[in-house]
C-alpha cells in the first residue's frame, strides 16, 4: 500500500525556468508539483545509480595498471606452447 507524501521540499527558480516546467508539465498532462518531483526522483536515482557503481582504487594501484598496459607484451611459457598447438591445428601439423 503506497502511502501519503509527508515531507516538504521547497525551492526558489527564475521566473523564466519555473514558466518553463509549467510548459513542460502542460505537455505531458502533469501538476508541476509532479513533473518537478518525478524530475528530482530520477535525477537523485541516476546520481546515486553512478556514485555507488563507481569502483574507486588507490593511485598508486591505478598508476601500476597503467604502466603495465603499456608494457610491451612478454608470453609465458603457456602462452607460447597455446599458440603452438593453435598453430599447428591451423596448418593441419
């Protein structure tokens, strides 16, 4: 069961923003106090959405992964001994 809005948020616009979302709430057949809200409840969702799914790591561990991406590639032992038998398949040995 949905319950009542109790809690109030109030805020001051320039009378040329505020003519605005009454335009844009007209166009789709909402209160402005809808259209404001539902803006306001999308936004602080997209913010929070990026925020939290954000993965934060310490410079020192981000400059260490730099630095080895652009490190010249060196094949292990497995890799070589993968690449031979990919090899050797491809020409039919």
């Amino acid at each position: 069961m949905a319950t009542a809005a109790s809690a109030r948020f109030e805020f001051r616009l320039r009378p040329e923003v505020k003519s605005r979302i009454e335009r844009a709430a007209e166009l789709v057949n909402e209160t402005t106090s809808d259209f404001a809200r539902t803006a306001t409840e999308e936004r602080a969702e997209r913010v929070l959405h990026e925020h939290e799914s954000a993965t934060v790591v310490p410079a020192d561990f981000f400059d260490e992964l730099l630095r080895a991406l652009d490190a010249p590639a060196r094949p292990n032992p497995a890799l070589q001994a993968a690449a031979r038998r990919a090899r050797s398949a491809v020409e039919g040995r």
